[in-house]
C-alpha cells in the first residue's frame, strides 16, 4: 500500500514538473514537484523500512525490493540537489526512472525472494547499498547529460522556447554531470572491491562469468570511459554528455540482456 | 471620481519633447509642495522616467486644480519646441486609475512587459510622501491608488508570462550568457569594435558579473576610451585572434566591410581538443564573423537578425498574453471604483456613529445614576459592553452601505440610513471626500471572553 502511495507521489511529481516545463519554468510549479517527489521518497523509505521489519531482512536481495532500493537511492540522489536550485530540475528526467523501477517492483510484488544468498550480513549490505549508490550517481548524471544535450540542441539552433527557458545552465549540468559521475564511480568502485573482498575470502574463488560481476565490470568500465572523455575542467562537455548518454543506456540493455539470458532465481541478477 | 492625470510620454512626445518635461527629485518636490500652497491640491505624485512624466492628484473636480496640474507640466517644459501642450494628455476618474495601473504593469512602456517602470512608480509614490507638507501629499486616494498600482503590476507579472524572456539586445546576450556559463562571474569578454550596441551589450555583461572586458578597435583611442568607461582594458586590435584564447563570451560590431573573424582564427584559438565554450555575439552589418564558425562544437554564434529574432519573439509573446494582463486590471480597476464610491458616505458613517455614539453615552449616564454602587472596574466594564455592543449593531448596516453605494445605489441608501436613524442634516454631499476613512465598527464578539 505504501508503494502505491509512493508511486503516486512520484507520478504527481512528474506531472507538476512537465507542467512547470510546459510554462518555462515559470512560478512556483518546479519547488513544488520537487517537494511532492520529496515525499514520494519519504513514502518509499517508509515502504521498504516496513519490508525489513516485515521479513527480518533489507531489501536488497529478490528482483523486486531490489529495483525499489535502486529506485529509493536514485530518489535520494534527486534530493541531494535540494539547495541548487534550477539544478533540481534534472528531476523531471529521474523521476520517471524512479517511476519505472518501483512500477515494475509494485508490478512484480515487493517480497522476499524464495532462495537465499550465501553472501549475507553486513558485508552484503554495504556492497549492494554502496553499488547501488553507484548505479544512482550515474542517473543522475544521464539526466544532467541529457537536459545538457537539450539545451545544447536549443542554443545551436537558437530555439530559445521552453526548454531554454526550463533548463538550468549548460555550465551547471556539466558541473552536475561530472559530479554524479565521480561520486558514482567511487562509491561503485568501493562497493565492487566488497564483493570482490568478501569472495575471495570466504569462497577462495571469483567467478569471473557471473553476471553479477561482468554487468558491474561492464558498469565500472562506463563510468571511466564517461569521465575519461570528458577530460579535465570545462572540455569536452558535450562529448561527455554524449558518452554518459550512451554508456547509461549501456548498462541498462546488458543489465536487461544479462537477466534475459541468464537463470536468476528470482534475485537481482 | 475627482482623480486625474496630466501628462507626457513616449507615445506622445519624441525624446527631446520629454527630457524638456523630466523632473528630478528635488525639482518635483517643490513642484508638488508648491500644487498645494498655490492651488490647494491636497493630493498628487509626480512620476518622471526617461519615457513619461505624468502627474497624478486629486481632487481634480475643480477646473483650476487641473489647470495648476497642466500648468505645472507646461511651466517644467517651457521652452519646448512648439506648444508643450500638444504633447500632454490627461486622463479623468477611472481612466486615470487604469493608466496607472497599465503604466506599473509594465503595458504603457516602450518595452512591453518591461519591470523597471514598477520601481519608478514606487519611487514617485515615495517622493510625494518626503514633501514637507501636511498632511501628506500621498493622501488617503492616492495612497491607495499607488499601492494598489504596485499590487496590480506584480500581478499581472506573476499570474501572466508579461515579464518572461528578454526584450532588448543587451539583455537578450546577458540571458544567452548565463544559460551557457551560468554564473558570470568568473567569465571574460572581448568586444571588437567600439559602437554604441556593443557597449550597450558590455554594460549589460558587466553588470551580471563579467569583469575584465577587453576592448579592440582599429582606432585604439576609442578602444582605450569604451575600456576606461567598462572598467576594462584596450588591446591592440591586431592582438585579437591571439587573445580569444582567454575569453568565453565575444562581442563584435566593428564597421568592416567584410568579416574580421575567420574559421582559422577561431580554431586557432580555440583547438577543437581543448573543447572550451565560446559565445560570439555578431552586432556587425555586414558580419563581422564567419557563419561557418557557428558550426564549431563548442562556439554558439549569434548575428545580429538572431537576436533581434529572440527580442522580436519574446515582444510576440508578451502581446498575446495581453488580454489576460487587461483583464486583471479591468478588475482592479473595479475593485479601486468600489472602494472609491465607498468612501462617499464616510460623512454618513461617521454621522450614524456620532448619532449612536450620543445616545449611548446618554444611556450610560442614566444607568449610572441608578447604579451608583457600582466599582470603577465594574463601570469600566459596562461600558466597554456598551461600545462592543453598539459596534456589533452598527457593523453590518455599514458594511451593507458601502456595498450599495458601491452597486450605484447611493442616493436610495443614503436616504434611508437618514430617514431611519433621523440624522442631520439630509442629503448628502457626493462629491466630498473625507480624509478621514472610518473603518466599519468593530464587530467583536459578545459571548468571547477577554481579559478584564
């Protein structure tokens, strides 16, 4: 029931935010989305709090709490933008990722999975939270690369419309951009170097066709290649953009094709 | 309504009719102390900007008040070529108050939409009130107007798209700057050529933060006057494609028959690896920069006609949205028209209170007579029951009676407020305004408790 309540917020949100768009920006629309989506995550932390004192266990293991964690922690990245502003307006790009991810886990139920992990405990905590959190900077900084592009697109063909006027600066989601990416690649970096940690100690192995651990090489890897390209200071910015575009929408297909061709039993990967 | 307004502006009168009619502070202080010395004018306020000069009072009944009001224009603008006359209009009641309100919305300036004109017409409104008179020449009528003028201007700002958009060059090329850097404090700009609309666009620039302008021209004198006059500093124009490197924003608008800025120069300066941003503006006929340039990555090139086309757009904008501005302050204006017409029978209400007023106190010395045992505190009391009490009975027949005069049912409920609280003398004197605006009684509650 909470997720509903969440999912609703979220989409309340999203429509306020299209409106603020629709108007350039103008008014009072935008803070408000902002705070409506505030409460959505409020709503969706309570939500899976519940399913901890529920089933004695955090929400990180089965597909379903696993995508509304993802989407809970892409939520709380959208509120660390909360004193920037116009940067808050990268919202109106996260918000329908958090939308689809806690949609597909209301859709496919929010419960634990039937089978259970040999890696548990506080190590797996942190190693899902800290990958997770990875996974949450890159969206953020594919909706800056995106809003980047618009207002690019805008600037170049001297379309000074809504998009103009709604966006932030290009200077502003570039900053934001390599921010996300930095944060994101550390935290990724620190979570990968758990789970490498925790198997090679206990299992003395490391399974190098493990899904799991290809997608979040293959992640790690975009998030160099993305902040290579864009090189040092103010250059590259729209090459960046490009590249933090392309390797999002990496991740995202070989996540989908990992699970597609893979056996999973029913946990996240 | 005795409200008017004489005046002067870009509609009527060309720039060098209208600085002849612009006052400064201290000129319109006396202007306004000496409407009321020599003409008895109890209200007025002065507004001077560079593109009106318009003076607004009250009461304007009488013919020789508006003539000392057109006499102070014409007497300002002596020497004006031509009559000054021909360029003043006035305007009367209710269209006085809706050019008011126009002029602080910004629909009467030469920029439509522009915000400027809500501050000018705050300063005017300030200004009557510094001139050393009493009571104030910002009296009751044109308090309200002026304040209600300033409600209505941010209004139609905040409930239309009238303000949106940049509507000039200069703020045009701010706006463009500040969605590419941002913040434009840490930015550097190079104007090439020293003309008017480039310095126009350098002002601008400077005054959202960009510092260090560099100046080139082929006649470097001008160069060094326009960098003296920016806070900036002149280089020799041939220095040009060596120092874009150091800049983000560039501003051209020099007189060559052909372009100074070749694609070379700019890839030059700016090697596509470095990828760094540079926003040219082109104020230049014919251009002063190649049209290839625009098709670099990371330069945004905008030529003259761009930006006019941006101005011109966001002028489109604002005039569709103008019957929704006029519709706003079609219902000002009638909210201004009611209280107005309330404060026709504020000789009645304050009558109706005297007449009330007496009998309660008649009432009280009766009673005290009977109760003389009665302690301070006590009479205290009984008499602030008899104060709430006559205030809770008199509270809605008041309310009532402004409404209907304001409905333009005055003379009905005049009348019968006479007639059926037998007050002195009858009639009622409608062209007089009272100074002093009684509030309806307190309708406070008798069944609240209160401290004692």
């Amino acid at each position: 029931m909470i997720h509903y309540v969440a999912l609703l917020l979220y989409i309340s949100a999203l429509t306020l935010w299209v409106r603020s768009f629709l108007e350039g920006g103008r008014g009072r629309m935008a803070p408000v989305a902002f705070g409506i989506a505030a409460a959505g995550v409020a709503a969706h932390t309570v939500a899976l709090a519940r399913f901890t004192m529920l089933h004695g266990e955090l929400p990180l293991v089965g597909l379903a709490p696993s995508l509304s964690t993802l989407a809970l922690v892409i939520g709380v990245g959208l509120l660390a933008t909360i004193g920037l502003g116009e940067v808050r307006r990268v919202g109106i790009v996260l918000i329908p990722l958090v939308i689809l991810m806690e949609g597909l886990a209301v859709v496919i139920g929010v419960q634990p999975a039937e089978g259970a992990l040999d890696f548990q405990g506080a190590w797996f905590a942190f190693h899902v939270t800290l990958a997770f959190a990875g996974f949450g900077g890159m969206a953020v900084a594919f909706s800056a690369a995106v809003l980047y592009l618009l207002q690019f697109s805008t600037l170049k063909a001297k379309r000074l419309g809504l998009a103009f006027r709604f966006l932030p600066p290009l200077a502003t989601l570039d900053r934001l951009g390599r921010i996300g990416l930095v944060a994101g690649l550390i935290t990724l970096t620190l979570g990968l170097a758990l789970g490498w940690a925790w198997t090679v100690r206990f299992r003395h192995s490391f399974e190098q066709t493990d899904p799991k651990v290809i997608w979040g090489i293959l992640t790690w890897v975009v998030f160099v290649v993305a902040l290579a390209v864009r090189g040092r200071g103010s250059q590259h910015e729209r090459r960046g953009a490009l590249a933090t575009v392309v390797g999002f929408a990496v991740v995202v297909v070989s996540y989908v094709l990992l699970r597609l061709a893979t056996s999973t039993g029913g946990f996240f990967l | 309504m005795t409200l008017a307004v004489v005046g002067v502006s870009h509609h009527t009168a060309p720039v060098e009719a209208r600085e002849r009619f612009a006052f400064g502070n201290a000129e319109a202080i006396r202007a306004l102390g000496g409407l009321r010395e020599e003409a008895g004018v109890r209200e007025a306020v002065l507004v001077s900007t560079c593109n009106r000069t318009e003076l607004y009072f009250h009461p304007a009944a009488d013919p020789a008040a508006l003539e000392a009001g057109v006499a102070v224009l014409r007497n300002k603008a002596e020497g004006v070529e031509g009559s000054a006359d021909r360029y003043l209009y006035q305007k009367q009641g209710l269209d006085s108050v809706r050019h008011l309100y126009a002029v602080s919305a910004g629909l009467d300036s030469m920029v439509l939409g522009e915000a400027e004109i809500q501050g000018q017409v705050k300063d005017a409104y300030e200004l009557a009130m510094r001139v050393p008179v009493q009571p104030s020449m910002a009296g009751p009528v044109l308090n309200r107007l002026f304040q209600t003028a300033l409600s209505v201007g941010g209004r139609v700002r905040s409930e239309t798209t009238i303000g949106q958009g940049a509507a000039s060059v200069a703020s045009v090329a701010v706006e463009l700057a500040g969605k590419i850097f941002g913040s434009l404090k840490s930015r550097r700009a190079l104007i090439l050529g020293a003309g008017a609309n480039a310095e126009l666009v350098a002002e601008a620039l400077t005054r959202h933060g960009v510092r260090g302008i560099l100046v080139a021209n082929r006649t470097h004198e001008r160069a060094v006057d326009m960098a003296e006059r920016l806070e900036g500093a002149a280089i020799p124009y041939d220095d040009v494609p060596s120092r874009l490197e150091e800049v983000d924003i560039l501003v051209t608008s020099t007189a060559a028959p052909h372009a100074v800025l070749s694609l070379e120069a700019v890839r030059g300066a700016l090697p596509q690896a470095r990828g760094r941003t540079l926003l040219i503006m082109d104020l230049a006929i014919p251009r002063d920069v190649e049209p290839v340039i625009g098709s670099e990555p990371n330069v945004f090139l905008y030529n003259v006609d761009d930006l006019r086309e941006i101005v011109d757009d966001t002028l489109d904008r604002r005039k569709a949205v103008l019957p929704v501005a006029e519709r706003i302050i079609e219902d000002e204006v009638e909210a201004f028209r009611r209280w107005y017409a309330g404060r026709q029978v504020v000789p009645l209400i304050c009558s109706l209170r005297d007449r009330w007023d007496g009998v309660r106190d008649e009432e009280l010395q009766w009673l005290w007579q009977r109760l003389g045992h009665l302690s301070p505190d006590d009479r205290e009391m009984v008499e602030r029951f008899s104060e709430r009490l006559l205030g809770k009975l008199l509270h809605e027949p008041t309310v009532r009676l402004r409404e209907g005069v304001a409905n333009g049912r005055v003379a009905d409920f005049v009348d019968a407020v006479r007639y059926l609280h037998d007050l002195d003398p009858p009639g009622l004197d409608l062209a007089k305004d009272e100074d002093e605006d009684p509030a309806e009684p307190e309708p406070e509650s008798l069944t609240e408790s209160d401290e004692t």
